[in-house]
C-alpha cells in the first residue's frame, strides 16, 4: 500500500481524506499496526487504482501450481515497486507520461524512438 502511494505521489493525508480515515489511520494501516477490513481495503484499492488482487501474493497463481491450498497472504513488497524506488526523476516521470498514452500505436512508436535514441552514439 505504501509503495502504490508514494509512486503515485499521495500523502497519507491525502490517501485518508480519499478514503475517510485520518493520516494515523492511514499509518497504522501501512505499518500493520492495525488491520483492514474488506470494505477499508477495497476503498484504497480504488483509491490507488489498483484491483483489489494488486495486494495478495498468490492472486496470480495458476490453479494446480505449488501453492494450491495455501492461503493468500497481503504483500509486504512488490519487486517492480522496489525498482521504481532506483529510479530518477526523470525516467519517474518518463513512466508516468507513457502510462497516460491510451492509444497501443502510438505507445509502440515511442518504444521505437527510445530505443533508437538510446542506441545513438555520439
């Protein structure tokens, strides 16, 4: 939770006040002090824009994988986000602009021009 909403710039003030809950709140649920209930949790789901399955471990398993049978569990990290952390404001921002192209043609030109610019020497 905390990771989705640094990435996405949010205080917890702001991330309270979408859910109404306060910053504490929002605190306590980030350190695990206090735990959410379904209703609290699909709220931040929403919130962060994420499907409620973005915080449990085995949501994407496949049916008859190792760990049939075992319960899911929320996540502490995702390793995207651990890596999103490394990165610079800039390459931060560039993520964020490619994010808001809707049209798949015009993302796949672009992923053409980086790719280009970034084979270019000098």
């Amino acid at each position: 939770m905390k990771l989705r909403r640094k990435e996405l710039r949010i205080s917890q003030e702001k991330l309270g006040h979408m859910v109404d809950v306060s910053y504490q709140q929002v605190q306590k649920y980030e350190k695990g002090t206090n735990q959410l209930n379904s209703e609290m949790l699909q709220k931040i789901a929403q919130a962060l824009e994420v499907p409620l399955s973005f915080f449990f471990e085995n949501a994407g398993r496949k049916p008859g994988s190792k760990s049939k049978g075992v319960p899911d569990r929320v996540k502490e990290e995702s390793p995207a986000y651990q890596i999103l952390e490394d990165l610079s404001p800039r390459e931060r921002e560039l993520i964020e602009y490619f994010r808001e192209i809707e049209d798949e043609k015009f993302k796949a030109c672009f992923l053409s021009l980086i790719k280009l610019a970034s084979k270019r020497t000098i």
